[in-house]
C-alpha cells in the first residue's frame, strides 16, 4: 500500500510542528474530526503522557500530564471555533494531528 503524506509546517515563536495525518509509525486516532468539542485520543501503541492542544496561531491553548492511559477524553468546548493542532506525546512516539473545532 503506498503511504501518502500531508506535512504541514506551524511555526510561532517556540512552536515549530511538523504535521502528519497519516504517518503509519504514529498509531494515534483523534476523533470525531470535525469536532463539536469532545475529542478522544486513543493510542495503539503505548500509553499518553502529555497532550498539548496549539491555535492556528500556535498558542498553547491547553496542556495535561497523564499517567498509564491508551485512551483520553479532552474537552474544548469553550474554545472558539476554528483549526488547531493537537501533539500527542506517548510512551514511545510523539504526533501531532489536526483537528477542527466547528
């Protein structure tokens, strides 16, 4: 199966991501996508330490540490609609995904 890469570049300040929605290695899923504001993080491949969620600007908008869990729930309902960049650092591996807030 060919893999096919969407990189994108987000860069404010110290924030410098490159974005990857379909990198086969980062065994992440973000869902739903289109977001009403709930979104659910699941990791295929080890547990989530950290959750970092940037603006289209690049600003850290929210940031959690988390313990031993594969599967996170993470709430931006009182944010304003729009794109933002989710990072998902894991046990081993770190992405990071778009996601829009409608």
């Amino acid at each position: 199966k060919p893999y096919v890469s969407t990189n994108f570049k987000l860069t404010n300040g110290d924030l410098a991501m490159d974005i990857n929605n379909s990198d086969p290695v980062n065994n992440f899923k973000l869902y739903p996508n289109p977001s009403t504001g709930k979104i659910l993080i699941e990791s295929e491949n080890g547990t989530i330490s950290t959750i970092e969620i940037y603006d289209i600007r690049g600003q850290l908008i929210f940031k959690n540490s988390y313990g031993l869990e594969n599967n996170i729930q993470v709430d931006i309902l009182n944010k304003p609609n729009g794109i933002y960049f989710v990072k998902i650092i894991s046990s081993n591996n770190t992405d990071v995904k778009k996601i829009i807030k409608n």
